[in-house]
C-alpha cells in the first residue's frame, strides 16, 4: 500500500474514531437531560460521597436519577469519615455512601428500595448492599446475569433484617 492511500485509511479513522466520540458524549448528555427531566419534586434529596475516579458509582447516581430521585453527588478522597457518619458495621461497605432524609444508604441499593424505607421510615440507621455484586443497580454487566444480592437493613452497625431479597437475573431500570 503506497504512502498515501495509508495517510488517508489513518486519517479516515481518526475522524471517524472522533466522530464516535463526539456521538458518545452528546448520549451521555442526553442521558443526564432525561435523568433530570424525571426528578419527583416529593422525594427528598440524596447526598452521595464516592471516589472521583469510580464508574460504577456514577451509574448507581444515574440510576436513582432515573428513578426521580435528585441527587447532590460530592467526590472525596478518603471515605472513612462517611463510613463513621452512617454507622456501619464489619462487612457492611462498599463503595460509595449515601445519606437521605435522616438515614443512611451504603452500596448498589436499588431506588426502589430507597423509595419504600422512605415511605415505611423503619427505626434503622440505614440500609446496604454490602461489597458490589454483579448486576446490581450501577454495577450491569452487557450480557451478564445478576448474581442474586440481599439488601440489608442495620441500626448502629448491627443488621436488623434483610430488607429485600434478590435472586439472580434481577433487572432494574
């Protein structure tokens, strides 16, 4: 292959390499626009803290978003502080820590779950998804099963129930 038609195949990819990139950004704008444009004015604001750098935690503010939920998502560096303030207890963490209308929520809780403790108001700190199983709300995987997961309710680092329990193959929106 000469010299120049090799220039132009390179010069092809790149545009369109850019060209994908520039579709991908403006999706996850158009993405954002629909989370926000779904808020539900009745429920209270979630507060978020996790690691600027983790994926997984900006699809779980995605999910709550979607789910009405507005979220305040503040990036720190060291987590334990927020671990402290939700009292958890041994076992009970995971990546990111969330605080809403007076509990905690720690993990891949799904909104869902969110939504009937802030209706039912339990006499609990919190709840969580210990550690980050596979397919749980911003932990999806394309063309991987969820592992089953139970979310956890606790008062002052000590697990009261399970709170819900989820097999494997669950799918949440």
């Amino acid at each position: 292959m000469n010299r120049k038609l090799g220039g132009l195949m390179i010069a092809g990819a790149l545009l369109l390499g850019g060209g994908l990139f520039l579709m991908s950004q403006q999706n996850d704008v158009q993405a954002e626009e629909q989370a926000v444009a779904a808020v539900d004015p009745d429920l209270p604001v979630v507060t978020v803290y996790k690691s600027a750098t983790c994926g997984c935690c900006k699809s779980w503010v995605t999910h709550l978003e979607k789910n009405g939920f507005k979220v305040e998502a503040h990036d720190v560096g060291n987590m334990q502080e927020y671990k402290h303030k939700a009292k958890l207890g041994a076992g009970m963490g995971s990546c990111h820590t969330a605080f809403v209308d007076g509990y905690a929520v720690e993990g891949h809780v799904p909104a869902n779950d969110l939504k009937r403790m802030l209706l039912e108001k339990p006499d609990i700190s919190g709840i969580t998804v210990p550690r980050m199983p596979m397919g749980s709300p911003g932990m999806e995987v394309p063309g991987r099963e969820a592992d089953a997961f139970q979310v956890l309710s606790y008062k002052d680092g000590e697990v009261v129930n399970v709170f819900t329990d989820y097999p494997a193959g669950s799918v949440f929106e």
